[in-house]
C-alpha cells in the first residue's frame, strides 16, 4: 500500500534533513571545529546525525585523508565499507577510538606535503617544472643527485649535482629526509633542511621523487599527500620513454622494467592523477595543497 501524499512529502523532508545534518557533522569535522573522536563518542540514539554517519565518512573527512586511506584504515580496523557509526560492534567502535585519538595526537605542520611520484617518463619532471613556472607560492624541493647533468640542466635548480662522496657525506650528516638508488643506477635524494623549514613557515612543498622515496617520505611525514602520476596509457608511456632519446637502448629497457613494476604500485598512493595534458595535470596536483596561511 501506497504511504498517503503527506507522509511521503513529510519523509521525504525528512531525510534532506538527515543528509543536511551529516553534511553539517562532516563539515565540522573538515574545519576542525569538532575532531572524529568526539563525533564518535556523541553517535547515540538520541544524536541520529552523529549515529547514521558512514564510518567511511567521519574517517574521510578527516583532513587529509583521501579515498584510497580511509578504504585502507577501514579494513585494517576490520570494519566494512557500509557500515554507519551507530552500527558499530563495542570492539569495532574501542579500535577506531584508539586509532582516532592516536592520529589527533599527532602534531601537524601548518603547510602541506605533497609527493608526486609515478613510473618513469610519465611526465613528473615536467609537471613539477610546470607547477615550479607558475605556482610560485609552491616550494618545489631541489634533489641530489650523483647522475651527471643533462644538456640545460642547471646545478641548484634542477638538481644538486653530487660526487658520490659528497653524497655518502649528506647520508651521514643526515642531511636527506630520504635518498634512493634510482634505476639501479645513480643515488637521488631529498635534502632534510628547506622543507622542514618551509613547513614550518606554512609553506606548501612539492617533492617530485621516485616511489621508493614516497614510501620512505610516508615514514616521517604520515600526513604527507602521496600523488601517483598516471600515463594515459602503457603505449603512451613506452612512446614517451623513447621518444626522450636521451638514454640508450639498455637504459631504456631498464627504465621501461621498472616503470612496470612501479606501475603495480599505484594502490599504495593517497591520490591518482592521469597526465593527459601537464597544465591539467599539474593543477590537480596543486589542488590537493590547501592553501597556506600566509598566502
Ligand atoms: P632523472 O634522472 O630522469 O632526472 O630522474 C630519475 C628518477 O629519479 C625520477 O623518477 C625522479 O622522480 C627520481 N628522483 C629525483 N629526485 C629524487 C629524490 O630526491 N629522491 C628519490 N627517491 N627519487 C628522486
């Protein structure tokens, strides 16, 4: 039997106002006016905004949790996609407290971390550079590197072009806030000094770096936002791999093996974008920066 006109006008109400509730719960979640652990503990019966919240949501609204996170922590915690806050188990609801109130424990720098990584010849040099010309407010870290310069490379601003013991010298400083052995062939790595700084001063920074430096940089800045740079297609990367001409047959069959293996990677990284065309590619990737409080 069909609810007469008025109950459903009034249902219907209803719910646009249940949605406008959560949505209020999740905003204030986002703005930090309220943190995830307290809107847990208010999910009783009598507070149905708080209660009928998908867990997915209050994670996710989390700063700096992005899609590919929350799913991870959710399955860690054991708890499945649908669930809603109210519906959680006393277990469920004791381990997501903990986890919660572990991550607010956690100091946050005021400016953001972005990492882009991605297979290789995907186009990350380019973007970077792209986002380097025309996002000045974006602090685009500078690597060491012991691989020799290319043609109109320049030292200080596209690398720190290294000896190999100057580099062994940086390692043992502690100077790199993390360094790889790229291609199995030259050493690559991020110098600590500027982007402790630069965060600090609540500046946002960009590290373009390969994908065992993303894991490494994950370790020390959990908060960072890791982005896996996407070629449109595995033609399109092998195209654009040899059509750089600027590696020989080898080094390309080694770029090209790895690329594939970085490729498998993907699912660890908080964010995708596809490098369809750079000016595009690299506004996504400056989107994911809030903007800093002094700019
Ligand atoms: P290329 O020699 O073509 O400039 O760079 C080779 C690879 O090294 C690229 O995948 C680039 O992202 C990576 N790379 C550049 N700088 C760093 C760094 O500081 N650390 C790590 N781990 N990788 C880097």
């Amino acid at each position: 039997m069909k609810p007469p006109e008025v109950d459903r006008i009034a249902g219907s109400r209803a719910a646009v106002a249940a949605r406008r509730a959560r949505a209020e719960v999740k905003r204030q979640i986002a703005s930090g006016e309220r943190t995830a652990s307290e809107v847990l503990d208010a999910a009783t019966p009598d507070h149905p905004a708080e209660s009928t919240l998908r867990v997915s949501e209050l994670i996710g609204s989390i700063p700096w949790l992005g899609p590919t996170r929350t799913a991870r922590i959710m399955a860690e915690l054991g708890i499945s996609p649908s669930k809603r806050v109210g519906g959680l188990g006393v277990h469920q609801r004791k381990r997501l407290r903990e986890f919660l109130v572990e991550r607010q424990k956690r100091k946050l720098e005021p400016g953001s971390l972005v990492v882009l990584a991605g297979p290789t010849a995907v186009g990350k040099g380019t973007v970077s550079a792209h986002i380097r010309d025309n996002y000045p407010d974006v602090l685009l870290s500078v690597s060491a590197t012991t691989r020799p310069p290319r043609p109109g490379e320049i030292d200080g601003v596209h690398y720190y072009f290294v000896s190999d013991d100057e580099f062994d010298r940086m390692i043992e400083a502690g100077e790199f806030l993390e360094w790889a052995t790229v291609h199995n062939a030259y050493r690559y790595g991020t110098p600590r000094g500027p982007i402790t700084l630069a965060l600090a001063e609540g500046k946002n920074v960009l590290l373009e770096i390969d994908i065992q430096g993303a894991r490494q940089v994950r370790q020390v800045f959990p908060e960072a936002r890791l982005v896996f740079l996407l070629p449109p297609s595995w033609d399109e990367l092998v195209r654009r791999l040899t059509g750089r001409g600027t590696e020989d047959a080898e080094e390309q069959d080694r770029r090209l093996r790895t690329a594939m293996e970085e490729l498998a990677m993907q699912d660890e990284f908080d964010f995708k974008v596809v490098n369809v065309n750079v000016p595009t590619a690299a506004r996504e990737v400056v989107e994911l920066m809030p903007t800093s409080p002094g700019a």
